[in-house]
C-alpha cells in the first residue's frame, strides 16, 4: 500500500489547487468582462462594451463600470449607458450552476447617448441590410391649394373644344357626301322632263293613239314611282342622320359645362378630402413607433423565455454558452438557471430624475413561477409634468405567454414636431400640451395596443407660410385635437388604424374657406372656358345649319314627284 | 513536445512498473475525453498527484486524448443524452440533481456524461491492456528496438540527447 501512494502528491496536489486558483482569481474579472461583452452584442446585434468588472468574494457580488449597449439602428449612439452597475450573487446556487442575483443596482443610466466609435458589428450589420424592408413610398396628399385659372387652362385640353372641332369635321363631311347624293337623285330638272312628257300623252289623239298613250303612260307612272322610292329612302336616311347630329350638337352645346364641373372638381378642395388628413400627420410617427417597439419586444424574448423541448419525460434546454445539451429533472426546489430578483434602476434624462423597479428577470419563468414586472414612474420632469410606465411580461405559462404594457404621460411640451414633412404640407407643431396614454398586451404573439394623445394649448403651423392654402387657414383655428391609434394583428403581421378629432375639426373649419375658393374659382373658369369654347361651339351649330337645308332639297323634290301621280 | 517523448521512452524503458504508467495513460483518458474544466477532473489530478501514476504518461496522454475529444464530442453527446433521457435511469439522475455537488460537476451536460461514461467503461480494459503491452514491448520489442537502423539513426538524433539529458539528471519521475 505504501508503494501505491506518493505522500508528496499531496503537496505537489495543493500547490497546483492553489495556482488554479491565483489564476482564476486574477483572470476571472476580464472573463466576465468578455463574456458579458460577447453574450450581450450577440443579443442585441450590436457591440456591448463593459468598462471593468469587479468581482468579489465576501460577500459574493459583481459591479461593472460603464457599460454601453449600441444602438444597432445608430452605431454611433448607445441605446443606454450605465455609469455603474452593482449586484450581489447568491454563492449557494452557484454551485448548482445557477446565477442568482438577489439585488441589483443600476445608477447613471442615460438613454441615447454618443459614442466615440461605431459599435456596429458587421456580422449584424449584413444580416439587418437583408432583411431590410423596401423604402416606404411618400404618402401623396391631395391638392390643397387652388390654381390659378390661366394654368389650369394651360396644361389642361378642354374637351370641349375637341369635341365641338370633330362634330364641325364630321358634319361638314357628311354635307358634302349627301350634297354628292343629292346631286345623283332625280332633282327639278327631272321632275319638269316628267311633266312635259305626261303632257304629251295626255295630249295624243285617235284610237291609235289613245292605245299608244295609255301603255306609255304606265311606264312613265313606273319611272316616276322608282325615283320617288329612291328620294324617300333618301330623306330616311337623311333623317336619321339628322337626328344624330341634333343629339351630337346638344352634346355639344353642353360640353363646356361639363369641362368646368370636371376641372372644379380637380383642382378644388372638399371638405370630405380632408376626412383622413390626421393618418397622413400621426399616421408614419405611430407607424415607426410601433415597428420600433416591436423589433425590441422580439429582441428581449430571449431574456423572457428560452427555447425547450421535452425528451422522455424530461426537459433538454440549449445552454445559453457550452456545448451539448443540458437535461433538467424534478428540483425539489426549483431554481431557474439565471434570476435577478430586484433591480433598482436610477435613469438620468436631460428632463431630471426618473426610477423604477424591475422584478424577475430570468429566461425561465415557469421554474420561478413569477412573472417579470417593472414599474417606473418621474415626476416634475422639464417639460414634462408626470411620467410613468409598468408591465407585466408573463412567460410563467411557456404555451401562453402575455406581455401587457401601460404608458401613461402628462403635461409633456410640444415644441416643433414636425408631423408632415410632405412638401405640398409642411405641417409642425409649433408647441402645445400633450397627454399621452399607452396600453399594449401581446398574448401568444397576438397584440393588441390602445394609444391615447390629447393635444391642448397646440399651435400649428405651415411652414412655409401658404396663405391661399385651406388647410392652413383650418389649423389656424385648431388649438386641440386627439388622436387614437389601436393596433391589431400578430407581431409579424399588424395593422394600425388612426382616427383623430382632427379630421372633423379640420373638416368643419375648413368648409367654409373651401367653399368660397371653389366658387371663385369656378366662375373664373366659367368665363375662361365659354370664351374658349363659344367660336368652335357655334362654328358647329351653323355646319348643322348647312346640314339641314339638304333636308329642304329633298322634301322639294319628293313634293314635285308626288304631284305628278 | 520533444521532451515528453523522450520522457516517455525514459519512462518505457526504466524500470517504472507497468502499472504506474498505464494509470497515468488512462487518469489521462478521463481528463482528456471530457471537458477539462469539469469537477471531477479536479479529482483526476488528486489521484495523478497521489498514486503513483507517471505524470509523463499522464500529460502526454491528456494531449492524446483531447486532440481525440473534438472529433467524438458529437458521439459523447448523443450517447450522454441517451443516457440522460433514459427512462429506467431516471431516479438515478433526478436524485444526483438534487445534490449541490453532482450540479456543480454538470453531469446532466451531454457531452459530460457521455465522455465520462465512455473513459469510464475503457478504464480498466484500456489499463489491463496498456499493462500488457508494456510488458510485451519490454520483453520482445526493447532489445530489437535499440539495435534497429531506425533506435540507431533515432539514438543519434536531438530527442536522443534530450532523452539523454534528462537520464544524466537522474529525474525521479
């Protein structure tokens, strides 16, 4: 036995404990340095930087030193930045594996803060440039000021006039084609031959010529009947065409009021136009908001919930680092891998102060059986009279998740936010109050949002000035307005629909000034266009005239037919 | 690299029992087919440190046997996970669990386990047959070794003169 054991291992055993040891002891602050930074850009997307870390043994906790999360959308601005963060570790479940973290303390947190170098990480950056969604197309938004009259009749082909032209050439063609008709039916020339030659039959004598007369006297009846039958198919014809033409000429004749009703209605304002001008002003700002939320919302659900599945009763969980697969079986007092109890969040805006708790952060919540909470409120902020913001983010139920999150902001000064800058409408808030109130719930991938906002004291402008433009003169007398958004659909696939006061108010207040352009603006174009149209209009009344003589030809000639039967 | 060769053919052709080297070659099978910085391997180094197992052995077999590790890693994962999910070892695994130690040796790791269960059923036969090969390498392989071209242009070269070095040192290991 005493050949089997080498009693100075136990020292050489000790000495090699021991500079383990050291060595951990002086690397591990710059491993959890790495790991954080690694861990946390992988993440978000973009780099993590942590200044220092610190780790202590008695009592066990960890404090970090500046720590910045870039803004993966604005590599050279950090989402936050947190002077200090302090946390105190449960050793027991550490050797379980499991990071505990009863307490934890974040002071200096400043939102949107610069960076002195880019944190984008390119592996990222080409995975984002892919999915990127195609540049959204302006919103185009209707003519909201009138023209003058001189350059809508400049650009615009009154159809009128064209129509009037091509009656006159129609017209006149056909004239000259019946005039040609007329030219080839028996006319008085021919009428007169008949009547001499009747004459002449009726004027024979003898039995001989008696006989003669009256067998020449039945073919003569017979010539004179087929060019009858031929001028009456003539004035049939003629007379419909006629028809046609009088139809045509009425057309005609009212073309050029047609002109100014479609020109009216082009380039004036309705009141009803601006019955969804508020989608166009809130509509993009609570579009991007949303997306924006929702992108961080997919972004945290890693820290809300990790992937599972169950395997032969038990569950197989991928470790967030390592390799293989982690099992898991029944604790007798279940612990998730990773929790911080508490945290005590400090945040510093440009405003003042604003705090909050947040509880249970930890990717398996149905371990602990609690959900993640948070509740921040400030207040007597600048420019801000109250703030406050809480949440419920319930993953305790892995089938059914539900998030609800509530906003509620009061007193918050407006000054010039812009709301459209569209070029025909440059609509700003000059300044006013807001009041703004916010209740989100995602459950099981479901959202369903309800947004608020209250406008007062508000002062729109245009800028620059259009004096002439309705909507302009509206906002002039707009000092308040709401707005209510209310999003539904999935996470992926969500619809937002926007209804404000505004609309009616801007409806209403700008009847009055629309209708008085519109109708300035109507006679105007009333005396441009018959000035316009009166020559080629009348031009086609007197080649109807030309036309209907023919008619009087024709009605002579059958008159003088008949009259020799 | 060269040093623990010649080391090792110090260690082969001394006098060093069979036994003490073959522990050595397979502590370091266990150390090396499981991920390094598990708990149990701390015990593996007690046991290097404390039997008599020859540390040249050892470290040249923790080389080995890691290099070997990367390639079988997805084997020992499918294995630990079969084992793991077993329905029959079930009690087994859900009382370790519970026990602050066991955690801490992350034996419900798949790899781990099935690293560890592997280098623990070749542990034995690998020391019965590494005893056995030493001993027929010194009874018929040594004598034709030495006199062979190869021992005579090897005995010449530089892993020679460290081996050499290292015997006019008289190291006890």
């Amino acid at each position: 036995m005493k050949s089997m054991i080498r009693w100075s291992g136990l020292g050489l055993f000790a000495v090699v404990v021991l500079l383990l040891g050291l060595f951990f002891y002086f690397v591990v602050d710059g491993m959890i340095k790495r790991t954080i930074e690694r861990q946390g850009s992988a993440l978000v997307g973009a780099q993590v930087d942590v200044g220092a870390a610190d780790l202590s043994f008695f009592p066990m906790g960890l404090r970090l030193s500046r720590l910045q999360i870039t803004n993966p959308d604005a590599p050279l601005r950090n989402i936050v930045e947190i002077e200090q963060l302090a946390m105190s570790l449960d050793p027991l479940p550490l050797l379980e594996r499991k990071i505990i973290i009863e307490e934890m303390t974040a002071t200096g947190v400043r939102p949107d803060t610069a960076r002195q170098t880019s944190g984008a990480l390119p592996e990222y950056a080409a995975a984002e440039k892919e999915a990127a969604p195609a540049a959204k197309k302006g919103v185009k938004l209707p003519t909201l000021q009138i023209p003058d009259v001189k350059d809508v009749l400049a650009k615009e082909e009154l159809t009128s006039v064209a129509l009037a032209r091509q009656y006159q050439a129609q017209v006149k063609a056909d004239t000259a084609k019946w005039q040609q008709r007329l030219a080839e039916l028996p006319n008085q020339n021919k009428m007169a031959e008949y009547r001499e030659r009747l004459s002449k039959i009726k004027s024979s004598s003898g039995l001989a010529g008696v006989v003669g007369g009256a067998t020449e006297l039945v073919g003569l009846k017979k010539e004179i009947q087929a060019d009858l039958e031929r001028l009456q198919v003539a004035q049939k014809e003629f007379n419909e065409a006629a028809t046609s033409y009088k139809k045509g000429l009425a057309e005609v004749q009212s073309a050029p009021q047609q002109d100014i009703k479609r020109l009216v209605k082009k380039y004036s304002l309705s009141p009803e136009g601006l019955g969804h001008l508020s989608s166009l002003f809130f509509g993009a700002k609570t579009g991007g908001m949303v997306e924006q939320a929702l992108a961080w919302y997919e972004k945290m659900q890693p820290l809300l919930q990790r992937r599972k599945e169950k395997k032969a009763g038990t569950e197989v969980v991928k470790p967030l680092r390592g390799e293989g697969v982690m099992v898991r079986f029944q604790e007798e007092a279940p612990l998730p891998d990773f929790l911080i109890r508490h945290i005590d969040v400090s945040v510093l805006l440009e405003a003042g102060g604003f705090g909050g708790t947040i509880k249970n952060v930890t990717p398996d919540q149905d371990r602990l059986g609690e959900p993640l909470s948070f509740a921040f409120s400030g207040n007597d902020l600048q420019g801000l009279r109250a703030i406050t913001l809480d949440g419920v983010l319930d993953h305790v139920n892995t089938a059914q998740p539900r998030d609800s999150v509530n906003l509620a902001i009061n007193g918050y000064a407006v000054n010039n936010m812009v709301l459209s800058s569209n070029e025909s409408l440059p609509v700003t808030i000059a300044s006013g109050l807001a009041d703004f109130m916010a209740q989100a719930v995602v459950a099981q991938r479901q959202v369903n949002a309800q947004v608020q906002a209250q406008l007062t004291s508000a002062n729109f402008a245009i800028t620059p000035v259009q004096p002439d433009n309705a909507i302009s003169q509206a906002l002039a007398d707009v000092s308040k307005a709401g707005v209510k958004a209310r999003v539904t659909g999935t996470v992926d696939d969500y619809q937002v629909q926007l209804s404000s006061d505004l609309d009616s108010l801007l409806k209403e207040a700008a009847g009055n000034a629309i209708k008085s352009q519109t109708a300035r603006f109507e006679q105007q174009l009333q005396e441009s266009i018959r000035a316009k149209t009166e020559g080629p209009v009348a031009d086609a009344a007197d080649s109807f005239g030309d036309f209907s003589a023919l008619a009087e030809e024709l009605k002579a000639r059958l008159q003088a037919g008949r009259l020799l039967l | 690299m060269l040093r623990l060769i010649a080391k090792l053919l110090k260690v082969l052709n001394s006098d060093a029992q069979p036994g003490q080297i073959s522990l050595g070659f397979c502590l370091a099978m266990v150390a090396g087919l499981t991920p390094l910085l598990s708990l149990h391997n701390l015990l593996v180094l007690f046991l290097v440190c404390v039997l008599r197992a020859n540390l040249a052995a050892f470290l040249l077999g923790l080389l080995l046997f890691t290099g070997i590790a990367y390639l079988f890693d997805p084997l020992f994962s499918q294995l630990g996970l079969a084992l793991l999910t077993a329905p029959p070892l079930h009690s087994l695994w859900a009382g370790l669990y519970n026990i602050s130690l066991f955690r801490l040796e992350n034996f419900n790791n798949s790899i781990v386990m099935g690293s560890l269960a592997v280098s623990l059923v070749l542990f034995f036969p690998l020391y019965l047959l590494t005893n056995l090969l030493i001993r027929k390498y010194r009874e018929h392989v040594l004598r034709w070794v030495k006199k062979s071209r190869l021992m005579q242009f090897f005995m010449a070269s530089k892993v020679y003169r460290y081996y050499q070095n290292v015997r006019g040192l008289g190291g006890a290991l």
